[in-house]
C-alpha cells in the first residue's frame, strides 16, 4: 500500500505521467551504477536508511534495496510510481506519495535517514521552493547522513516546468541548513543529449 499526498500534483511533474511508458524505458534504459557512478564512493554501506526523492520508475531504489538497505521511494507521480511498483516488485520498497518541497507525508522526527538521493529532481522546484526544500532534507538527515543530487542543466524541454539552478545557489543553501559539501562533480548526458549536463553534489550533515 502507498502511503498518500492526497493532493494536487505538484507543478514539477507535469507531463510525467502522460509521458510515463516512455519515461519508464528510458529510466530503465541505463544502470543504477551508470547514473550514481559518480556519486557511489560517498554511499554508506549497507544496511542504511534511504530515502529516494522522485523516484521514478524504481531503478534506483531496487538497486539500493538489493544491495541490503531500507529504503523509502518518494514519487508524487500516480504512473511512474505504479508503474515502479510493478517493475521492482520484488524490491523491498516502501513507495510513498509526497512532493517536495514540504514532504508532508514523511514523519519527523521519526524518519531519519542515512542516505537522501535526488536524481533529475531540483531543476523542477523554483528559487523558493529550493529553500524550503534544502532546509526540509537537511532536517531528515540523520546526524552523519549525507545528501546527494544530481542536477540537470540544459534547455526545458516541451511541457515541462524547470529551472537554471545557479551553481553557487546550492553550497550556500545548504551551508545555511547546516550542511557540509563534500563533493562537486559534473557528466555528460547518458541518453547522449549534447546541450544537456549534470552537476553532481554532496553533502553531510555533521
């Protein structure tokens, strides 16, 4: 059972889940190894508490829990998390409805996590919204718990809401939340879109 927003659907994911078969494919269309290779070394080992905001279709959360960690996927779109559920059934998930920037329907204090992972999920939230959101993860971390994103850069494709997120915005948000950066990285798109980048970050919370 998936534990409910019961909301609007957040202004970030419109178009995803008209678009949710082809999404699916091409999220499935590249390894959980291939999309945090970058990102892997600062992982904890197993067994940590996770917590994938916009999870998709799964790819992500499937991997984490089979290498033996609790995780807790976050989706607010009805298509790809069902969609996800199906295809990682398996996968010891719990699937929850929620949005950023607020998550609502996570607990706290109860819900500490060792492990926050954002892929392709920032762009979609405005400047305010980012500083809303910035201060929510950091309260969800647990103390040693490390935060991690990557972020898209490149033009908005046709329907969707996103943003050009100032490369200088994030270290100052999340020094403001108490945070510590411990990585700044970039790739090249792995569905080979040339205008298209990824800045990648982490960061700890002491």
């Amino acid at each position: 059972m998936t534990e409910t927003l019961g909301a609007a659907l957040p202004a970030g994911a419109a178009g995803y889940g008209a678009d949710a078969d082809a999404l699916v494919a091409q999220y499935e269309s590249v390894g959980f190894e291939q999309v945090q290779g970058g990102l892997l070394h600062l992982f904890p080992p197993a067994p940590a508490r996770v917590l994938d905001v916009g999870a998709g279709s799964g790819r992500d959360a499937a991997a984490l829990a089979g290498l033996g960690h609790t995780v807790t996927a976050v989706e607010p779109t009805a298509e790809l998390r069902e969609r996800g559920r199906l295809l990682h059934a398996d996968a010891a998930i719990r699937w929850v409805d929620d949005a950023l920037p607020g998550l609502p329907v996570l607990g706290a204090p109860v819900d500490r996590f060792d492990l926050i992972l954002l892929t392709a999920v920032w762009m979609h939230l405005d400047a305010a919204e980012r500083a809303e959101a910035l201060g929510r993860l950091a309260g969800l971390l647990a103390p040693g718990g490390l935060l991690v994103m990557s972020v898209r850069s490149g033009p908005v494709p046709a329907g969707r809401r996103m943003f050009e997120v100032p490369p200088q915005e994030l270290p100052a948000l999340a020094e403001r939340a108490g945070l510590r950066l411990v990585h700044r990285g970039e790739r090249t798109d792995l569905h080979g879109r040339a205008d298209v980048r990824w800045l990648e970050w982490g960061f700890l919370r002491p």
